[in-house]
C-alpha cells in the first residue's frame, strides 16, 4: 500500500503527495497552489521527485511554477493531449510513470469527459483520477461528451473492487445528496451518509474511496443499474437505454437541479 497525505488548497482540493516508505522522498499530484505543497516538504523533511498532473484545470496545475522555482529538476508529467507548464514528459493510455524512490510504477489511462486529455494514473492499489470519478460523483464535461465519459468511468469501475479512489476535491456531502434523489433507497448510500457525515465532524477527509463502494453508491457509475435507469427515465420523461444514455441523463439531472 502506498503511503498517501492530503495536502488541502483553496476551497476544497485536495493535493496529495505520495511519499516513500521511510518518508523521504514524495511525488504531488495536481499542484494547485505550491505554498501549502511547500510547507508541507519542509514540514515533513520531503524531497519531491516528480510532479504528476492529470489536466489542464489551473487549480491543479497553478502551483508548478513555484515548486519548480524550489525544486527546478523536478520531472513534471501530463497528458499528451493537454497543454501543462512546464511539461517535461507527455503521457497517453498504457504509459508507464516509474518512480523507483518511492518503489512506485503507475500506468497512464485516458479518461477524457471532463477535460478533452484528462489521464488517471493507476498502481500500487491506488488510483490518483484527478476531477474524473468524485467521491459518490464524477466530473463536469467541460469539454468532453457523455459517451466519452461513460467510456472512461466504465474503464475505471473494471479495476479491482479494492483499488482506493484519490480523486482532487471534498465534494462528498453534496455528491450523496444528489445520489439520494436518484437512489433513495439504496441502503449503501444512506450507511455511506452517516460515516461521510462523521468524517467531515471530526474534520477528516472522506477520501480516499474503495471503487467497490463507488461501484454501490455513486450513479455516475451505475448506469447500467435498474434503479438508476428508472430514476433517470423518470426524470427525463422517456425511455433510455442502459449506459451511456442513461450517465448522460443523470449528469444533466445534476447539472441542471444541483450545481
């Protein structure tokens, strides 16, 4: 299991940084803001080695500039498809990221719907989606469609059960009670609630997620259940097929009553 830290920016997000087993190295995925990155190296006694990015979004990119005014040999890697600054390495689907300080490798997924390039990077049990799966939600098509969103989430829900979600934002509390509206009655859902809700009392994130209780809670990936396709079917006022049809429904559902 990797050894991974919140570091929290803005609002919201989370920046993380996956740290090596005797905790003296770390790479950071999706710098926003490089001050608290900073604090937290110095804090901690850190020496970064890698910067990884999975889309273009400022509030995951506005950071590189500083930590590499700290650190000017840092590797920075990002999506092919996207511009990133200071990109020292491009990255597309079956890529390998190989971070031997940490004794960490990670393969590169093309997941666009959100951004038209956004990547995930998958190892070592983990997976670091930047804003394409949310805890109990998923991303905005910024710039992608529903049928390539439907593709990447489909792509991430094939990883094992076990795999621990790192996705870049708390938006856990309003993801379910959206969920809520679709699945009212989904006994997972309301348990995932009331320990979401206990979390965020005791000021602890909610992240990271087991994919396995993504698969249970979250509409965004289950698209192909019946409840889900009745609840969007309803809301619609029409007939939908399973999968991609019935994501892109839902995603409206939430963008056009919820956000």
């Amino acid at each position: 299991m990797l050894n991974v830290t919140p570091v929290r920016a803005f609002q919201d997000n989370y920046i993380w940084l996956i740290r090596s087993p005797d905790n003296r190295f770390a790479a950071i995925v999706d710098p926003g803001d490089a001050r608290p990155v900073l604090q937290a190296l110095q804090a901690d006694n850190l020496t970064p080695v890698a910067i990884l990015i999975t889309h273009h979004h400022g509030d995951h990119t506005g950071g590189i500039g500083g930590l590499l005014e700290q650190y000017p040999d840092l590797a920075v890697y990002g999506p092919a498809g996207e511009r990133i600054p200071s990109r020292t390495r491009a990255l597309k689907e079956g890529d390998t990221v190989e971070l031997p300080e940490l004794g960490a490798r990670f393969t590169v997924l093309d997941v666009p719907g959100h951004t038209a390039g956004h990547i995930a990077y998958y190892g070592e049990g983990a997976l670091f989606c930047g804003d394409t799966v949310f805890a109990n939600g998923c991303g905005r098509l910024f710039e992608g469609t529903a049928v390539q969103m439907h593709a990447s989430l489909s792509k991430i829900a094939a990883l094992p059960g076990d795999t621990l979600v790192y996705c870049a934002h708390e938006y856990t509390l309003d993801n379910i009670a959206f969920a809520k509206w679709v699945e009212p009655d989904n006994p997972d859902l309301l348990q995932r609630e009331q320990d979401s809700k206990a979390l965020r009392e005791r000021g602890l994130p909610t992240v990271p997620s087991r994919l396995e209780l993504e698969r249970r809670t979250n509409p965004f990936l289950r698209f192909d259940e019946s409840t889900v396709i009745r609840a969007a079917q309803k809301f619609a006022g029409r007939p939908l097929g399973a999968g991609a049809e019935t994501f892109g429904m839902v995603r409206y559902w939430k963008d056009s009553k919820f956000d």
